[in-house]
C-alpha cells in the first residue's frame, strides 16, 4: 500500500514543517465555531512521492537534486521533484541546460542520488548563474 503523507513550507516561519494530519473545516452554515481552525494559506503542502534518496531521506515534492551529465563537458544541472498534472505523476524538472540528447531523467532514478535541498529553503540552486 502507497504511504500518503505531506509536509510543507511555512510561508511566514520560512521553514518546513512535517504534517501530522489535515482536518477539513465544518459546514460554515452547522453554526460550529470555526475560529480554530487553521489558515492553511501560510502553507504550501509538498507530498511525498513514495521514494527515499540514497540516503535514506524521503523524497517530496520540491525536492532538489544535482544532475552531472558527462558527456555535456561535465556542466551541473539541478533537477526538480514536481507533480506533473498532465501524467498524473510525479516527474523530475531540468533546471540548465542539458545538450545530451536522449538523456532520460527517471524518477525511480533519484533513489541512487542525494537530495541537496528544496525549492523553498534553497531557491538559489534553481538561479542560473551568470
């Protein structure tokens, strides 16, 4: 059975923080106090894909990645975790350029790499450098 479970990033903490469950809110006309209840707006959930890097760290969405190609001069790409609507899976993002054709980026793959950060703690892995 696949494990469903979410993390995600604290918009005004600017950290990750694991999720431990997700209440949905009361029928606003059920006359329930709703004032508990908390704003997921400063939150951005991440899922976990069902993979660990080769590290043993779960892997979620946002999650970053280094991609060497060799036979591309040995230039530096860093690969991105998203959700890719139109598959309805999980997919590996290029950031860089990548001038080897055929070159195929699995995500089974990234089981064999180490997770080097994600796209909210470390937004400047996915900044081209000029």
């Amino acid at each position: 059975m696949r494990t469903i479970k979410f993390r995600a990033w604290d918009k005004i903490k600017k950290k990750i923080v694991m999720v431990d469950n997700i209440e949905f809110m009361p029928d606003s006309n059920d006359g329930e106090d709703i004032n508990h209840w908390h704003d997921i707006t400063r939150h951005i959930l991440m899922q976990f894909i069902g993979l660990s890097d080769k590290n043993g760290k779960e892997i979620y969405e946002g999650d970053i990645f280094p991609c060497i190609y060799y036979f591309d001069g040995c230039k530096k790409h860093k690969l991105e975790v998203v959700f890719d609507e139109e598959s309805a899976g999980f997919r590996l993002k290029n950031h860089g350029e990548c001038h080897q054709p055929n070159v195929t980026k699995r995500i089974s793959d990234m089981e064999r790499q180490e997770i080097i950060g994600n796209i909210y703690s470390n937004p400047e892995f996915l900044q081209e450098k000029k």
